[in-house]
C-alpha cells in the first residue's frame, strides 16, 4: 500500500473527516451501512419520545382532546414540509391520529398500546445499537490496521539517516499506540455525529413551533457546554501529546534495560533501573490522573448547566402558560420539562465528540511528524539483477555532518575478485559499505554498476543482488530454516544444505538433532540467537548470505568478536563463500585478508593505499604498522603469514 500523507494545515474537525477518507474509506460500505443504523436508531429514538409525549398527554386527561384536534399532517397525502411546522403541543395529536385512536378507547388502553410501542421502539434501538457497535468496532479495528501498517510501511521505506536520530522502542510506542489512536475514535463519533444530530434537529424544531423564546434558553444553555468543552480543549491535547511521549519514552527505556540485561547484571544495577523505571511510571500516572480529572470535570460542569437550563426552562414555559398566554395548556409545561431533558443528552453526546476529535488529532501528530519526512535514498526504476563487470566509485565524498567521512575516493571493484578494506576505526571503511548498499547516497561523486549509475536503479532489488554478513551478528527469534530463508520462502532443502555446507555448519547443526536434518531446521534460535555461540551464530549468517547465490557477498568484521578457534571455523567458511565471487571483506584481523586479490587501505576517509600483501607491505606504511601491531613480527616472518595461508 502507498503510504497515505495528510495535506499540511488542518484543524481536528478537517484532520477527523481526512482519516475517515484515508482510513476508513476503504470500508465505505461497511460505512454507509453503519451510518444507516444509526438513522434508524435515531428515528426510534424519537419514536419513542414521540410515544412518551402521547402518554404524558393521556395522564394529564387531555387525551380526549388529542383525538379530537386538528392535525397538521395529512395523511392521504404526507407533505415533507409539513413536518417543520410541529410543535411540542401537536405531537400526541398527530400521534392519535395516525394510530387511528377514537374517542371511546379507555385510557388505560391508549397507555398501555403506547407504552407497549415504547418497548418495542426501546428494544429494536437496543438491539441495532448493539450490531452497529459491533459493526463499528470491526472497522475501527480494520482502520487502526490500515494506520498502523501505512505507518509502519512508511518507516522501512525511511532512510538510515532518519535511525539515526530517532529512538526505535519509541518509534515501535508511536506505531502500536499513536497510530492506532488515531484512528481509534472514528467509529465511535459517527454514530454520535449521526444519530444526536437527527434528535437535536427534531428537538429544535419542535421547540421553535413550540417556543422561540424557549429555544433561545436552550441554545444559550448548549453554547455554555460547547464553550465549557472549548475552555479544556488546549490542555486536554497538552496531556494527551504529553502521555503519549512518556509512554513512548517508558518502553523505550524498559526496551533498553531489558535489551542488556547482561551489562545491567555486570554492574549490579537492578535497583537503579527499578528506581528509573519507577520514576518514569510515576509521570506517567501524574500525567494519566490530570488528564483524567480535566476530562471528569468537563460532565459535572455540563450536566449542571443542563440541569439549571431545565429549570430556566421549566419557568419559562411557566410564564409563557400564566403570563403572557402563549402556551394554552399547562400540561406543556410537562411537555417542555420531558422535551428539555431529552434535548440536553444530543448536545453532551456532540460535545463530547468534539473533545474526542482534538484527542484524536493530538495523538496523530509524531505520527504526522513522521510521515512527511521522505527518504534520503529514492529508489530508480531500472531493474537489475546482475554484475556483469565491475562496480566503481568516482570521487565519491560522503559525510553525516559537517566532518568528511569519505573524501574524493575512487575506487574498482572487479567482478569475481577479492576486495579487502583494512584500517584504524574511523577510517571509513563500514561507511563505505553502507554508500555501497546504497543505505545513503553520497554528497558528491558517483557509484557505478556496469557503468550504470546506481541511483538509477530500482533499489530493492539492486540490494538484493548483495548477501551481507556483519560484524553483530543478529538473527530473528524463529527456527533455523526461518532465519536462513529470510525474505523468501521458494529455498528447497538442497540449497539450504549447500547453504550451511559452504558456512561450515552443517556439522554442528545436525550435532545438535542427532543427525536430523528436519529437527534441525526446525530449532528454535532464541532471542538475538541466544541458544548459539558467537561463532555459530557467524555461520547461521554467513549461510543466511549465501542461500540466494548473491552477486557480490559483503563481510564487514565478521571475525573481530570470535574466540581464535570460533574465528578459524569462520575464516574456513568465508574462505569457502567467497572463492570465485565478488567479495567485499572489512576485517582489523588481516589474517583474514591477507589472501585478497586486492587489499584498499583507508586513513581518514581516503585511500592511501592499494594492492596485495606483499605490495603494500614493500609501499604503504599504515598497513605495514598496521601488520606488525597485529602479529608483532619482522617483516620475513609476516611473508612466512603470508604465504602459509595461501
């Protein structure tokens, strides 16, 4: 899926309408259908208050003059219009009239019919709000989906720059809450939107008929709440963004800690981290209970401004009946009291709706931060899957910040040949690597394959022409065959034998199962792999490199952290994956290199030396050093090195 960026600008009411489109879209039938139960929800709804107002009217003993009045609808021919003329005073006639009620029915019939229809409405509003809850949950859980994986989508298509600078728990908090949350409350402010806008409509409408003085009450009483609702808005989204940064913050501290356990136990530290971890919950908890005593408040406050507009209400229909004569009965001052309480409950639900889209537009901002930051690296479109000839740097300069890592270097990497980089830490050498898997792009200069620029080339698979082993091994908490199949599945058992033959593990994988070439395959690695040596572990990677028969195998310090004996089962391996391919191998123990077809000495991002063993300790002065630090030799005895390895 392509990711989806919101354009830039919006306010929480755009921002809500702009993630139903994007991810909520997709289900727009599932939509409209949800949007056609909360219709017929709000219809019973007012079907039943409608049902309430009739029995209101039979109990105040003006059911006989109900059935007798005058109606407004005209049932042989229903006129839309004329339904905007009711007013509270016509409701139970109109009622009357279309149930057929005649002046000899008892009362207690017409309250019973009435009030068995009120059942009847009540339980099919039950019943629908139950499946369009259901229904709504199910595209709230398909939409926080689409977020999460449009999200998450767009963070593997981000650069290596971009890791850099941010925290990858935090990252992993922001996909698995913020993006749901963003989503989350749409399902549930549909059908509020919906179904308390049908009734406050026809609740206006009535009054208005009824009262214009009344509904102006009603509408100051309203404008109160939303502007109750206003005044808690701003630090209501300040502790929403501030939660969700602790929550972040926490699991990426817990990820750390947890993540090294090994040094963390070393030190003796478990009481300091618990202190940590401690201090942090409790921010979170502060943050949890403000915000939850801002939202509490915002009910009370509301529910005692309905309250006190009931009341303005109820004395105002009083003066409209005694005073000034406008209402004729007094059994519509019960009338607006009933009108006035159900009135209230569509103006709360819409103002809660509002708080729940400043919520959802709060929580969507780190994700919106993140998803307009585009990739350093953008992929061509030419396809290719093979090393015809030669790969070349061309006054490649390459740096993160201000400082040159890699300063004007040129450099040929024949087909089928034996590539070393070698020289002190900071030289330059993994970077280089990384300019070759075009994990960035250099600031000047050019990289080729088979004369082709690479940028030209379609990214994806112009890195899988490449296997790669590096120097921290890191294998997924799956089985064997998982890990050495990695991003394929079409390996049969035979290429994954060659595979481990080649690595030098076969013998200690079968060790392992008894032989059991299944059994092994089937092995759990535990996690980062810890159920394996480091040196295992090495040929699990390099096995994992080789099973697609890549183009060009990249080593970068396979053997820096390996025991001698561990470090001599890998030098085997490589030495065995390596001959008759194109090889990158980045090594500070030049034991492993010394064999290269072509050893590149770096200093300070350039190259300051270039050729095999023996020529470059006749003319290069760093690798020489380099050489007798290593082995501690005169120079006839590193020959003799030499030469025993060949």
């Amino acid at each position: 899926m392509a990711h989806a960026k919101l354009p830039k600008n919006l306010n929480p009411v755009g921002f809500f309408f702009k993630r139903i489109q994007l991810y909520a879209g997709p289900y727009k039938w599932a939509l409209l259908l949800l949007a056609f139960l909360n219709v017929i929800m709000a219809i019973l709804s007012l079907m039943s208050t409608v049902a309430t107002a009739g029995v209101l009217y039979v109990i105040t003993g003006r059911y006989k003059e109900a059935q007798r009045g005058e109606t407004i609808i005209n049932l042989d021919n229903i006129n839309f219009s004329e339904l905007f003329q009711l007013g509270l005073q016509d409701l139970a006639p109109e009622l009357f009239a279309i149930l057929g009620f005649s002046d000899g029915q008892e009362p207690f019939q017409i309250i019973l019919y009435l009030s068995i229809m009120n059942v009847v409405f009540l339980v099919a509003t039950s019943l629908l709000r139950y499946l369009a809850g259901l229904l709504g949950f199910h595209i709230g859980l398909k939409a926080g989906k689409h977020a999460q994986m449009d999200f998450f989508e767009h963070l593997l298509g981000l650069s290596f720059r971009f890791y850099h600078q941010e925290k990858t728990a935090e990252l992993v908090s922001r996909m698995e809450n913020d993006a749901k949350t963003s989503v989350a409350s749409i399902c549930d402010i549909i059908p509020s939107f919906i179904t308390e806008t049908i009734r406050l409509f026809f609740y206006v409408i009535i009054t208005y008929n009824a009262s214009p003085f009344l509904l102006i009450v009603v509408i100051c009483a309203g404008s109160f709440q939303m502007g109750v609702v206003q005044f808690v808005v701003k630090p209501v989204r300040k502790l929403v963004r501030k939660g969700l940064n602790l929550a972040a913050e926490l699991r990426g501290m817990v990820t750390e800690i947890l993540g090294n356990i090994r040094i963390v136990k070393a030190f003796g530290s478990e009481k300091h981290e618990v202190k940590r971890v401690d201090s942090k919950q409790s921010e979170v908890i502060s943050n949890i209970f403000k915000n939850t005593a801002i939202q509490g408040a915002v009910k009370p406050i509301n529910t005692g401004a309905s309250n006190a507009a009931i009341a303005i209400i109820i004395c105002g229909a009083s003066y409209e009946y005694f005073v000034s004569g406008r209402l004729s009965s007094a059994d519509t001052v019960l009338m607006f009291s009933y009108i006035a309480s159900q009135l209230f409950g569509p103006v709360q639900s819409l103002t809660n709706a509002y708080l729940s889209m400043h919520q959802m537009y709060e929580s969507s901002k780190e994700v919106y931060r993140v998803s307009r930051i585009e990739p350093d690296v953008i992929t061509g479109s030419n396809r290719r899957d093979r090393l015809n000839g030669a790969i070349e740097l061309k006054n490649v300069s390459f740096s993160y910040t201000n400082i040159p890592v890699i300063n004007n270097l040129s450099l040929i990497i024949p087909r089928g040949q034996t590539t070393a980089i070698v020289g002190p830490s900071g030289a330059g050498k993994s970077t280089l690597i990384d300019l070759l898997l075009r994990f960035y792009d250099p600031i000047s200069g050019i990289i080729m394959l088979d004369n082709k620029d690479i940028r030209t080339l379609d990214v994806i698979e112009y890195r899988k022409m490449f296997g790669v082993v590096t120097q921290e091994t890191f294998l997924f908490n799956s089985t064997v065959r998982d890990n050495l199949c990695y991003g394929r599945s079409e390996f049969s058992d035979e290429e994954i034998k060659r595979a481990i033959r080649i690595a030098n593990a076969e013998k200690f994988l079968l060790s392992k199962q008894n032989g059991d070439f299944e059994k092994a395959m089937g092995l759990l690695i535990g996690d980062r792999g810890v159920k394996f040596s480091g040196g295992q572990r090495q040929r699990l990677s390099i096995a994992r490199a080789v099973m697609s028969s890549p183009e060009v195998l990249v080593l970068d310090e396979a053997t820096s952290s390996l025991d001698s004996e561990s470090e001599r089962d890998v030098q085997a391996a490589i030495e065995e994956a390596t001959r008759g391919l194109t090889s990158v191998i980045i090594a500070h123990r030049l034991s492993t290199v010394m064999r290269a077809d072509q050893i590149v000495v770096m200093q300070a991002g350039e190259i300051v030396g270039l050729g095999k063993h023996h020529e470059l300790l006749e003319r290069c002065k760093l690798y020489k050093k380099l050489v007798d630090l290593q082995f501690g030799k005169s120079r006839d005895e590193t020959e003799t090195i030499s030469l025993s390895n060949v």
